[in-house]
C-alpha cells in the first residue's frame, strides 16, 4: 500500500511548507552571515524535497484549482 495524501492536503501541506522553509531561510541568513550561494544551495535542497515527493506520488498538488480550467458551454 502506498501512502498517498489527497490533492486538497497536498497544496495545503506544499503552502505551508514553502511558508516555514522560506521563514526559516531568511532567519538563519540574518542570524548567520552566509553567502548569496550557500542560500541558493539551501533554497535548491528544500525545492528538491518537495519535487522527490510530488515525484514519487505522495503528494499530489491540484494547484487549487488554478491549472484546470472549465470549459463552460455557451
């Protein structure tokens, strides 16, 4: 059985997980003087958990809603 989360959970879960890594980031770069790269690199390393997730199907983003559009019929 594979763990799968439904689409509604998935973008909660990827919004708040941008939120607290973006948070996190920018606390640790004031608190720590490090680099323009070593950000780049953390920055990488956080998007590269969530695509590995979205990649091995247990989170499945709907986006909100945002990339599927209706057709409606005139």
């Amino acid at each position: 059985m594979k763990l799968r989360i439904n689409p509604l959970a998935s973008d909660i879960i990827i919004s708040l997980y941008v939120v607290v890594t973006l948070f996190l980031r920018f606390k640790f770069e004031s608190e720590a003087a490090i680099s323009t790269v070593n950000s780049l690199v953390m920055g990488a390393c956080f998007v590269l958990i969530i695509w590995a997730l979205i990649k091995l199907k247990v989170l499945n983003p709907n986006w909100f809603g945002l990339f599927n559009p209706k057709k409606s019929k005139s």
